[in-house]
C-alpha cells in the first residue's frame, strides 16, 4: 500500500502526496505545491574535532515533483558543500565520490609528513 502524506499549501488548499518508498521526511506545510519535495534519509561524514564533533558532506535523495521544470522533477542527490546544498546526478556524484577518494589519498599522505616532521622535533 503505497504512503500519502496530506501537506497544506501557501494558497490555502491541500494536497494529497503520493509518497515514494525512500522518502523519510516530515513535509513541511504552507509551502508553494512546487517548493514540496520528498528527502530521505540524511548521511553524513562525522568527523571529531577539537572544537567537538561536526557532519560534513551530509548527502539525501532529493526530488521536487512538482518542479516547474522536467528535469527538476527526477530524484538528485543533494550534498552539502561550500555552505550551501549542491544537487547531482549518479555521473556528477560518481565525479564527486572519485574526487574524494583522491582527497582522502592526499589527507593519507599529509599525515604521514606530519608524523615524520613531528618525529623530528620539528615546530
Ligand atoms: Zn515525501
């Protein structure tokens, strides 16, 4: 049986949803019926830092279906980065997930020239 979720628009009216199987959110009402979107579940890199512990690169499936474009209307994936959320799709976040991949290869190596200059008593 599929999932509906019953959501009030800015205008006044209401709309039934069709919920797709992924989709996780709690859809916030009174939005304009082309600013509804579904989301699922977030993931994130969680990282601890002297500061405490921070998510980066939080990542959900995203879709607008009533976007007024039709190719705002198919599944994304959203990340967050550089301060805002960027959308993309499965060849953008393969490019993405190669890119991090050679990212972490480099954070590897600069690790590595940190334990050897602090071996040597460098400051
Ligand atoms: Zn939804």
């Amino acid at each position: 049986m599929n999932r509906v979720a019953n959501v009030h628009l800015a205008n006044g009216g209401t709309i039934e949803l069709p919920e797709p199987a992924w989709c996780t959110s709690q859809h916030e009402q009174g939005l304009d019926r082309t600013d509804l979107f579904h989301e699922g579940p977030e993931m994130a890199l969680v990282v601890d830092t002297v500061r405490g512990r921070v998510r980066v690169l939080e990542a959900a499936l995203t879709q607008y279906p009533f976007a007024s474009t039709d190719a705002g209307r198919v599944p994304v994936v959203t990340v967050a980065l550089d301060g805002g959320y960027a959308s993309f799709d499965p060849l953008g976040l393969r490019a993405l997930s190669l890119g991090l991949a050679r990212h972490a290869e480099r954070l590897q190596q600069l690790a590595y020239e940190l334990e050897r200059l602090r071996a040597e008593g460098s400051r």
